[in-house]
C-alpha cells in the first residue's frame, strides 16, 4: 500500500492504490460527482461501469477492515442497507474534514 496514512485514505484513493480502479476513473467519477453531490464515489464508479456492485462490496469491505472506517470489524457480508449506510458516514466524514 502507499504511505497514506490508513484511517485517513478516502475510498477513492483506497481502490486506485490497490489497482482495483484506475487513476482516470476515479478523475471521471469525481468530476461526475461535482454536478452531483448527493451520490456517493461507489455508486458514481458502478454507474459508470468501472465495477460491478458486487465488486464495489468486496472493495469497500477491504477498504473497511484496512481503514478501521466506521465500524470495528467486517467478518461477513454485508447487505445493500449496511454498504449504503456505512458509505454515507464515510462520506459525511470526508465532506467534514474539508
């Protein structure tokens, strides 16, 4: 992993860093993101055919069991409500620490 610090690093950052995203994917989803501020980096990057749903699942929850981010522990699946409640406090984290 790079030298981001890892309770720090942004979802974005997390998927190009691991290779699960490229660099100009994320630049397209968060220029995307800009005209529409309520949708999520994830959800933007699924849209727009970079990941599967179920890919972006199985990144987010590496990225939650490498960061720490929001909850303690993931040792299972997470359902659809879980993801999207969890990617909303990530997301309210970030806007915050703007």
């Amino acid at each position: 992993m790079g030298s981001s610090d890892n309770k720090d690093l942004r979802v974005g950052e997390f998927l190009v860093e691991n290779g699960i995203i490229t660099d100009d994917q994320l630049d397209s989803a968060l220029k995307m993101q800009v005209d529409n501020k309520e949708r999520l980096i994830g959800e933007i990057l699924v849209t727009l055919g970079f990941l599967s749903k179920e890919e972006m699942i199985m990144a987010f929850e590496m990225y939650l069991m490498i960061t720490e981010a929001a909850v303690s522990h993931v040792d299972e699946w997470l359902d659809q409500d879980e993801i999207d409640m969890i990617m909303a406090r990530i997301e309210e984290k970030e806007q915050n620490n703007k």
